[in-house]
C-alpha cells in the first residue's frame, strides 16, 4: 500500500531550458511592442529634458598640516592674527547651507524665467526679455508661476488679461508687490515666471554642488557644479567663492579687531592719568622753585625708576592675566578676546590661540549645523580641557607674578628707606616725576603694541588661493543621449520579461502533456489540437473527416487508439471532465463521427439530463429522448434519430429535462438501455456532465467499458488533476484514459492560445469564471492588433 502512495504522490519537476523558453515565444509580440514604446518614451524624454552643463573652479587651502612655514619673522608678526585651517573643515564649510543662502540672495536666483521651445522648456538665465523686481513675494506666487506676454516695446500682459502694464510701473496682485523691467532681447514672448522659495532652492543647489580633494596629499579642492545654463553654473562658482572668501576674512579680523578694542580702552585711561601725573610735577615746580635734584636724588631716582618700571610691567601682565580669566570665565557671554600677545609665556598663547580657533570654529558650525552634530560635541569637549588648562596655567602664572611683585615692592621699600635721608622737597619731588615715568613707560608700550596690531590688521589676508577660476564646459553631462536610448532598449526587453513571468506565476492551467502525466498517473489516449474558425466552419463545428487537416488527423488516431483501450473490448465508453467548457460534446460527437467513416455503428447518447446541448450541436430535435426511455415511458426505437453526418452516426439525445436526474439514472433502466444498445451498435459513446460538478458521471460509469477523461489546455486547473489522480488510484472508473483537448501547437507547443469555449455551467454555484490569465493575454491581443 505504501509503495502505491509512493507511485502517485507527484513527482518533483526538473528544470526544462527548452520548455521556459518556449514560455517566451508565446508572448513574443510583448518584446517589439515595449521596445518600440520604451524608445518613443525616450525620445520624448530627451526632448523635454534640458542638457546639463558642468561648471568647475579649483581652490587652494593652506592646511595647519600640510602648509607651508615660513620663517621670515616680519611676515609672521604681520600675519599673527591669520589662524590656520582644515581642509576637511572648509569643505563643509563651502557646502554649508548658510553660503549657498547667500548665493541665492546675490544673484536672485530665487526668481527664474522660462520659455516654451517647441516641447522644451528654455531657461531664460540673463537672457530674459523681463526683469521681475520684487518688492514682496506672497505665499501664492511659490506654488504658482506667473506668466508674461509681452505685448510691444512698451507693455506687457500678466496671464492673459486684458489690461496692459508699462515697463517700471510697481504691480500689486496675489503674487505681491513687485516691478516688471526690460532685459535682453529675446524672441519669444511668452514667459514663465517661476518663484521659489530661497532656502528650498539652496538646498536643491547643494545637492549639485560636489567638492573633492584632487590628492590625497594636497589641500587643493576642485568643486564642481551642474546646472541647465553654464553661465548660472559659473555665477554660482564665482559668487559661493566671494562670500566663502569674505566669510573667512571676518574671522580671521575678529580677534585683531577685539585686540585693538582692549589697547585703545587702556591708552584711554592712561593718557588720562599721564596728564595728570605731567600737570602734578609741572605745578609742583612752580610752587616749591625746584630746579633740580641733588646727585645722591638722582640716583635713588634712577633705581626707583627701573624698580617700579619692572613692578609697572608685573601689574601690567598681572592685569593681563587678569583680563584672560574673564574672558576665558564669560567665553561666548560677548566678552572681549584679550591680547594674547601681550603675553609672554608661549604655553598659555599657545592656548589661548587654540581656545580662540575652537571658539571660532563652534561659531561657524552653529551657523550650519545643530548642536547635537558629532563635531560640535568634539569641540565643546576640546574647548572644555583648553578651558580647564588654561585656567591652571593662570593660576601658576599669577602665583609667580605675586611673588615677583612681593620682591619688587620690597626692594621699593628700601629705595624708599633712603630717600628720607634726602630733603623733604626733593623726596616729594621723586615721588611725583617716579609716577610719571611709570605712566609714560605704560603709554609708550601701549602705543607700540596698538600700531603692531594695526598693521597685522591691516595685511591680514585670505588662507585661500583661487587656482583655476570658475569656468563650464560645452559637453552635456546629462542627459546622455546613448545611455538614454541603450536604457530605453533593455528596459523594453526586461519589463515584457517580467510581465510575461508574472503572467505564468498567475497561471494555474494545465500547459503541458507533461504535467499531465506527472500529475495524474493516467495514460493519454490523444490529443486534439485548435481548430482555427473559419466563415464555412465555425470552431466548434464538426469536422469533416474527409479533410485532411491537423485535427481530423487527430480523430483519426484517437479512433485508432481506441483498439488498445481495454484490450480493444471496450465498446461503451463514457466522455466526462472536471468542468463544463473542456470539450465533451465537440469531441465526442467528432469521434463517433470518425468512427462511421470507418464503416463502424455508432450511437451517441446525450445523458446530461440537466443542461443538455447535444442535440444543438447535431441540429436535431429534443422533444423525446433518454429521459423518456429511463421513466419508462417509450420504446428505446423510437428515440433513436439519424444525425445527418454519416448513415452509421445515430444519437439519442437527451429528451425533457427531468426535476431528479440522479435518480433517474440509478433506477436500473439505465443498463438496460446500454445492453440493448450495444447489441446493435458497434460503440456506444455517452456524452455525461461533468464528474468535478455532479455526482451523475459517477453513477453512469459503473455501467461502461472505458472512461475518456477530458483535460482543455489552458482552461483546466492543475488542481483538477489531483482529481483524476485520485479516480486512477481507487479505481473508481475502468480503464480511466485522457484526452488532452483544445492543444494549441502554433507560438511553441503546449503554449498557444486555446481556442474558444462555449458557456457551461451547472447552477449557479457551479459557474466557472474565465481564468484571469486569460483574460489579461486577450486584451494584450487587442492592443497589438489596433497598434
């Protein structure tokens, strides 16, 4: 038992090369008819698209690591405030959205012109016959372009309506207040005004702008830019280097500009207290009659001088240190930058230089990016180590400042120790002229240092160097016109390639003879091919079988088979299948027909009680027949007719439909009538419904030889096999054979398009609906043929 479940358990199938693509052959008019629209949408593709053009510039950026020194000690001084760079930093520095927002703003890029060229679309960049000056922009006009017709020389239309507006005169409608002036002069006369929004329009230009590094070693970046008008290619290069240019010079000037801001406020307060320390010895003079100073006076003086210009320079770095601490205390408060400079321990300028280029470099990325970006995190943290570092090094700084100015002071107190050995009115006097040299030391140091830094200032200079100016080429970028029609033409080949397989994955017929076989376990006793409908014979027409064509030839050998079915003793024989439309009447009645032609008795019996249409297709009446015989109501001879097609070829149709055509069948009159048939007719062949629909082709074919099953290519379900599968291991009908019916041998065999059914159905429920494969492949059909 097991190895009959083994025998008709299905079979896995091999992949068969041949056989798939024969798949393709049966829609090969699926190619041609996409390849030829694929390239007509290519054509219309590259009509309405407008080239692209590619605008390049070359800029040199001198890099902390990969610059140059120089070691020419004036060119330093002149250039202490310059700073240095990171390529990687002025690349997302160029591609910032800030930048590209100016751009926009500088060339009014955010109003375009266009005009219509026969299918393409002109961009009217500089050429435009109208200049659109706008004084405000309303929310209307960035959904809605504004069209302009010039009228003449002097006036023009908006939209087409009927007023004219003159050149220069201020307009005000739903797209907002604005001018309309002459521009260049152009041909066409209609133009499209197109409003975008400027922050939109940046970030739609950054996407094309492109910024690499032409060596890995080197810090020259090539930037690249496409757009439809090489000119506006080139404007945007020029003017995003302009204010990238200008962008970095205010940087850079900002530290030498906070230093001076600190040196004029202490030269400020200390020409103040110079004056007064000038008027104190001058009013002193004048009112003791001092002329001068005893030697032993002018050498106290002396000392006490240079001590207190060395205790003048410690509170001077004291209050330098002092001023660093507030600023590094309220860093990014607004608080003033101090004078590195004026510093001289190297590590804390050190520093303070980084503190100040980190600073510098937050305030960049926080006008591009948020706070959240992984590099400004870094540098927050950065800043916050500088910041803890240099708050120790001021404290280290100051403790020796103190002692320093402790030893100073004492040293002071000694000077001063002896000057009261000197008269009362010199020692005073040293005193005021000691203040006054103070000051004037102060005085002169500043203005030194305020001219150093005026001219560092002043030749302070760009990091960057324009290489190669912008400039665009003629050749199209895109599109490109092979690579357009070479896509259009594979994309013409793969989407036919992917309909037609999802076409055969939707597909759930039979196909092949092959599955038939594989699937049911059953013998094929023939196939029967299409038979193509012609104005004398339509398709479902009985056919001559005189002729010589495909199909009769097909009969021929059906009827030839029928000598090895069942030892070539089966003589009544049962034609059913799993639906209605899978061709019981046409090829029974063409068998039975074939079978007289060979000198045989035939009578086909029409015992589908419940929706008879064997005698429509025989042309004969169906007032009386096997239902009268089964109720007992005729003689069996009275209800035979001659069909007409051949002496031999009898039929007894149907007869009335009856309320209970089971039991009809099951009331024993039924193997009587085929007993006293068969005695008089060489082959009884029964036209039964479907075995898939009813029970009554079961009840028929316990009383038969042979039962032809039929399988319709393209119509029948392969689930209906496993239906037969079934018939074949329970032995349910004798000597079960099939008969692959409606094969279409045209486009590769086994997938050709099945020819025409006629309705079949069983009650309502039992309706079968047309397969949606089939009705895809047809409307398919009908576009190729109208194309």
């Amino acid at each position: 038992m097991a190895g009959s479940t083994d025998f008709y358990a299905e079979e896995e199938k091999a992949f068969d090369l041949n056989e798939y693509l024969r798949r393709y052959v049966r829609f090969w008019y699926l190619f041609p008819l996409f390849l030829v629209l694929s390239l007509i949408a290519a054509f219309f593709y590259l009509q309405v698209t407008p080239p692209t053009y590619l605008s390049k510039a070359t800029l040199l950026v001198k890099d902390e690591k990969k610059g140059i020194e120089s070691d020419n000690g004036i060119m330093e001084d002149m250039a202490q405030f310059a700073g240095n760079k990171l390529v990687e930093n002025e690349i997302e520095i160029l591609k910032s959205q800030t930048l590209m927002d100016q751009v926009v703003k500088g060339l009014g890029l955010d109003i375009a012109c266009y005009a219509m060229d026969g299918l393409k679309t002109v961009d009217l960049y500089k050429n435009s016959p109208v200049i659109v000056k706008p004084d405000l922009i309303s929310e209307f006009a960035l959904k809605n372009p504004m069209t302009i017709r010039i009228v003449d020389e002097n006036h023009f239309q908006i939209n087409d309506e009927t007023p004219k507006f003159a050149y220069g005169q201020k307009l005000r409608n739903a797209w907002g207040i604005f001018k309309v002036e002459k521009g260049a002069s152009s041909d066409f006369t209609d133009i499209e005004v197109k409003f975008s929004d400027a922050k939109a329009l940046a970030s739609g230009m950054m996407a094309r702008l492109i910024i690499d590094k032409q060596n890995i070693k080197s810090t020259v970046l090539l930037l690249t830019f496409e757009d439809p008008s090489m000119q506006r290619g080139k404007d945007v290069l020029n003017e995003l280097l302009d204010v990238y240019i200008q962008s970095s010079l205010n940087d850079k000037n900002s530290e030498a500009s906070n230093t001076l801001k600190f040196i004029e406020s202490r030269l400020g307060l200390i020409t103040g207290e110079l004056g007064d320390v000038e008027r104190d010895v001058e009013s002193y003079k004048r009112n003791q009659g001092l002329t001068d100073v005893s030697t032993e006076s002018n050498l106290f003086l002396e000392n006490i001088k240079e001590n207190d210009a060395r205790l003048n320079d410690v509170n001077i770095k004291l209050g330098v240190l002092e001023s660093v601490e507030n600023y590094i205390r309220n860093a990014g408060a607004g608080a003033v930058a101090p004078a590195t400079y004026l510093i001289n321990d190297p590590v804390l300028v050190s520093l303070l230089n980084k503190f100040n280029e980190l600073q510098l470099q937050k305030e960049r990325y926080a006008r591009t990016t948020t706070e959240n970006n992984p590099i400004v995190e870094t540098i927050t943290t950065q800043l916050a180590s500088t910041k803890q570092a240099i708050t120790e090094n001021l404290q280290n700084l100051r403790r020796g400042m103190d002692v320093t100015k402790q030893s100073l002071e004492s040293v002071n107190n000694k000077f001063s120790a002896g000057l009261r050995s000197i008269p009362q009115k010199e020692r005073e006097f040293v005193g005021i002229k000691r203040q006054q040299s103070i000051k004037e030391g102060l005085y002169l140091y500043l203005l030194q240092k305020r001219e150093e830094t005026a001219l560092a200032y002043a030749s302070t200079v760009t990091d960057t160097r324009l290489v190669d100016a912008p400039s665009a080429s003629s050749a199209v970028v895109s599109p490109q016109k092979n690579l357009v029609w070479f896509g259009a033409g594979i994309i013409g080949l793969i989407i036919p390639a992917i309909l037609i397989n999802i076409l055969i994955l939707l597909n759930n017929t039979v196909q092949t003879r092959e599955e038939i076989e594989r699937l049911t376990h059953a013998s094929i006793l023939g196939e029967i091919g299409v038979m193509k409908s012609t104005k004398n014979q339509p398709q479902e027409a009985i056919i001559k079988m005189t002729s010589r064509n495909a199909v009769a030839e097909q009969f021929r050998a059906l009827r030839t088979n029928l000598q090895y079915l069942g030892n070539g003793r089966c003589r009544k024989i049962l034609f059913t299948s799993s639906i209605g439309a899978e061709g019981k009447s046409f090829v029974s009645v063409n068998l039975a027909a074939s079978l007289a032609y060979s000198d045989k008795r035939v009578i086909l019996i029409g015992l589908d009680l419940r929706k008879p249409t064997l005698h429509e297709r025989l042309e004969v009446a169906n007032l009386k027949g096997a239902s009268n015989y089964l109720v007992g109501q005729n003689n069996l001879q009275d209800l035979i007719q001659a069909t007409g097609v051949h002496p031999r070829f009898d039929v007894l149709t149907s007869g009335p439909i009856p309320p209970n055509p089971s039991e009809l069948l099951g009331n024993g009159r039924l193997a009587a009538m085929l007993n006293e048939l068969s005695t008089q007719y060489d082959y009884v062949l029964i036209d039964a419904p479907p075995f898939g629909l009813v029970t009554d082709a079961s009840i028929i074919a316990e009383h038969v030889d042979a039962t032809l099953y039929l399988v319709r290519f393209n119509y029948t379900l392969r689930d209906h096999l496993k239906r037969i599968s079934d018939l074949q291991r329970n032995k349910r009908f004798n000597n079960l054979s099939i008969i692959f019916n409606g094969v279409n041998y045209g486009a590769g065999y086994g997938y050709g398009y099945g020819y025409g059914g006629y309705g079949y159905g069983y009650y309502a429920e039992a309706e079968v609906s047309t397969s949606k494969l089939q009705q895809v492949e047809s409307r398919l059909r009908k576009l190729v043929r109208k194309s």
